[in-house]
C-alpha cells in the first residue's frame, strides 16, 4: 500500500536541504519557535463534477491585511477566506502568509507567489528561508509571499488525523498472505480515513486544490496587484496550473518545477510515479555494483543483494532500538523511497542497506521516519495527513478494494522491486467522501508563457509527466535540466538564468530549452 503515497514529498527539499515545510515558525522580530464517510466498498464512485466551473469572477469580500514584523525583512499575516466558495456567507478559515520584502525597492516588480509541494506542506517556509532558496536577482526584484494552503501548516484549522503513524505506515504486513491479514489492512485503510473525516469538520471535504486556487485569488486581491507572479515546486506546479486555468488574466508570470501529469488518472499516475523510482533505484544499485566502495557493493551485486534483503525483511524484520517497530517491508519500502528523492541521500541509503543485511534495522528506519516527517521527540506534522485528505478532494474516482487489490500486476509490471509479490492495495481513497469540486481540467488557456521545469532523472515526477504538464498548457514551455532529483532550480546556472530572464524581465525560453 505504498505506491498511491509516494508524492507527498516536499518539491523544496532539493532546492533547500535545510528545513521541511513543518520544521520553524517564525512569530516574532526575534524568536524562532522549533515545531520539529466511507464508502461502499464493492462500488466504484464518480462524483458531479460541475460544482468545478465556479464563476471565475468570486464575489469575495477581500479583507484589509495586517502585517506583523518577524525578522530581517520579513512580516506575517492572517487571511479570511471562505471555507465554502459556494457559500460565501458562511465559515471562514484563517491562512498563515509570511512575506519576505523586495532588497530593492526601487526596482521591485511586485509579488511572487511560492508554493514548496506536497499537496500538505506549508509554503511559508520558502518566504522565511527565501535567502537561501532564491537567487539574488529574484530577491532583489520580489517580495518572496509565501503561505500555508488552506489544511497545512499553521493555517487554521489545519488537517489532522492521527498521532502515531506507526500503527498505519510501520507496523503493517504489505503482502498479507491470510485473508485475516488482508482485512487488516483494509481495517487500517478505513479507520485511518474515518479519522480524517470526523476529525476535521468539513474541511476534508473542501480541502482541495480548486479552492487553494480561488484562495490564491484572494491573496492577491488583498496583497493589491492586478496581475501576479507564481512559482511553484512538485504538486506546487499543479496548484500554480490550476490558478493560471481559473484566473488566467491575473498572471503576470508562473513557473512549474517538476509537474504531475495534469491528464492522468490515479493508475496512470501511480504507475507514472512508480516507474520513476523503480528507474532511479536501478540507478542507485547499478552504481553501487559499479563502486567497490559502496557500502552495499556486495561483490558488484547489488542488485541482488537488495532483492534477497527484501524477501527477508518481509519474513524477518530487522530489529531497531528505543522500542520503535522493527524494518519490515514496509518500512524498507518507504525509506528507499525516500532516498530517491535525490541522490545527495544514496550514500545514507547505501549505509542503511547494509546495517539492516547485518541485522540493524535503524537505517531504514530512520528513512522511513524522514519521509513521514517524524520529529526528534517522536511528533509528526500534518503533511501526510493533508497530503491525502486533499488528494483526495481532488479526486472524483474512487475504487472499491477489490478494484485496488487486482491493480498489483500492473504496477509490478513497471515497479517489481518497489510492488513485491503478493504486495496489496492502496485503498488510498476508497474510504474517503465522494469530492464534490473535483480538480478542474488544466489547460492554462489566456494565461500567457507558462514556464515548466523537468529534471531528466526526477523520480517522484518523472520528465515524461512534466512533458505532459507543457503540452497541456496553452502556451506551455518545457525546460529540461540535466539532473537525478526532484525538482531543477538551482541545480545550474542556465535553468537559474532561464528563470531570472522570464520571472524578472518576461522574456520566456523557447519551448524545449536544455539545461545539461
């Protein structure tokens, strides 16, 4: 059940390497606070999607911001907005914004929107670490205005579901071989869903990216701007896509870094998602075959080696220590998942496969704990939480758990290693209410040039679907970065100039640019 989750990674992690989306918040000039209805099972749900063609024009009353000083050039505020955009008179939810001030302001141009992923990460990290995100030009000419989605981050209320994830995600069996076992995971599934929806009032269902795009509008009526710029990161590109789609004469500018497939279903886009890893994890083991001093070289089989490592993983799972859950399969799984996000982490990677082939388990768990955004003192953020809850809002399909048990071929078809045999379904929605503002269909027709950065080894949205997001955008440019991660701005000087040149003076690359 590991493949309908590997998106939730931050888009940010490889252009900051410092900090994730739930790690400060700054809430002073000179503190820093460290935060380190179900349905029918045996149906197949397709919701009405016309609550999606909402007037473009929202009668929203746009409330006056007050800003509060933070640190060097930095401020916060709150922004009303509706929790319903069909009910415009009814509950209000409060969104967490930090700015980051223009360092010249005689030359500033105006706003740049961010977003760093998820869907579930708060974006106003990339405001309050701008400076170590952003190139200077960029930071020279923008106030960098960063803020948390209507779910996450310190926007409230913020999605939350569970406290301990291991129940959920560590302490599980993924090829159950008892029908005893198999409902036990379908039980995991659906209470992990119950507790999403009675925990949240509502929220879950209005939880979804068409709404985080009419919340966009919302900011940037506030912030004062008729026009405004965008950049967004991993899922941040499909949220930038969709607000170019419904409010396409209020772009000024929008760069996508490391799009989705905006086309694809959830099987497509599992198995596009799944075929990514599957090729950076072979990546990862024939270099490591290669290199006698990878610590896993294993005699120049690695390959072999990581696949005898997982069979007995599933059998016997290696021991951790301070009373967490051993490294079974699953937790294999997602910490290998979690290192593929760039190959910065393979050296982490390769130590963790060969403590676990001697018996310690730690490793891998420490991997795992990462991609979950577990705290030092056991916490974790909403980020997973969020991160499904709004996919899911997005989502007008939902399969029955016999519809997602008898996928496991075709996902072992592109991803053997990371889909085991006998592996069982995602139930990833299946318990989830039936959306009701499914994700529009992204066409970013009226917008303008819309930048769409693709990475040629990025395996949580391979080049094939950020391809995809180019051709799908009316005046979409595709800019190609020679790279193995998610993500490509800041990885070299062409794609940062790429960037600059368009954001700062609109000239935009041709489609098909190469940055190698």
């Amino acid at each position: 059940m590991i493949w309908r989750h590997v998106v939730v990674v931050i888009g940010m992690a490889c252009v900051v390497g410092c900090a994730s989306a739930g790690d400060v918040r700054l809430i002073s000039s000179d503190t820093v606070v460290d935060v380190t209805q179900p349905v029918d099972q045996e149906q197949t749900t397709t919701a009405d999607t016309t609550e999606s063609t909402m007037p473009i024009e929202l009668d929203v009353a746009v409330p006056e911001l007050v800003w509060a000083p933070l640190g060097p050039g930095t401020e916060s505020t709150e922004l009303e907005v509706p929790l319903d955009y069909r009910n415009l008179d009814g509950q209000t939810i409060s969104l967490y914004v930090v700015r980051r001030a223009a360092r010249n302001p005689e030359e500033r141009i105006g706003s740049l929107l961010v977003n760093p992923g998820g869907p579930g990460f708060g974006g106003t990290v990339l405001a309050a670490y701008a400076t170590q995100i952003y190139d200077a030009e960029l930071l020279d000419r923008f106030d960098i205005v960063g803020w948390d989605p209507r779910g996450t981050g310190f926007s409230e209320p913020s999605i939350d579901c569970i406290d301990d994830y291991d129940p959920f995600f560590a302490e599980i069996d993924i090829t159950p071989e008892t029908d005893e076992e198999a409902r036990e995971l379908v039980a995991v599934a659906q209470e992990f869903a119950d507790r999403c929806v009675s925990a949240n009032d509502g929220l879950a269902v209005f939880a979804g990216t068409n709404n985080s795009a009419r919340d966009m509008d919302v900011l940037r009526r506030a912030l004062g701007e008729e026009t405004i710029s965008y950049f967004g990161f991993s899922y941040g590109s499909e949220l930038g896509a969709t607000w170019a789609t419904l409010f396409p004469e209020t772009v000024r500018a929008a760069v996508l870094d490391g799009a989705a497939d905006p086309n694809a279903d959830s099987l497509e886009s599992s198995l596009q998602q799944l075929e990514g890893f599957e090729a950076s994890l072979s990546t990862f083991l024939a270099r490591c075959s290669a290199d006698t001093t990878c610590q896993f070289h294993n005699g120049g089989d690695a390959e072999g080696a990581f696949d005898a490592l997982m069979t007995s993983l599933d059998e016997n799972p290696a021991p951790t220590s301070n009373g967490r859950p051993p490294a079974n399969l699953a937790v294999a799984i997602n910490g290998v998942i979690e290192a593929m996000y760039s190959d910065s982490y393979w050296p982490r990677l390769e130590r963790a496969l060969a403590a676990a082939a001697n018996g310690d388990g730690d490793g891998l768990l420490a991997l795992h704990d990462s991609y979950y955004q577990r705290q030092p003192d056991g916490t974790y953020g909403n980020e997973l939480e969020a991160f499904q809850t709004i996919s899911c809002a997005d989502s007008a399909e939902r399969l029955s758990v016999a519809e997602e048990d008898s996928l496991g071929d075709e996902y072992r078809k592109v991803a053997p290693r990371l889909v085991p045999e006998g592996a069982s379904g995602g139930y990833f929605c299946t318990f989830f209410p039936v959306a009701v503002d499914p994700r529009i269909e992204i066409t970013g027709a009226g917008a303008g040039p819309i930048v769409v950065i693709g990475t040629t080894g990025d395996p949580a949205t391979p080049l094939s679907s950020t391809t995809a997001m180019a051709d799908a955008l009316e005046e979409g440019r595709l800019v190609v970065v020679e790279a193995d991660q998610h993500t490509g701005y800041g990885v070299n000087v062409c794609v940062d100039k790429v960037v600059n040149d368009y954001l700062i003076d609109l000239v935009a690359p041709r489609n098909g640019k190469e940055c190698r």
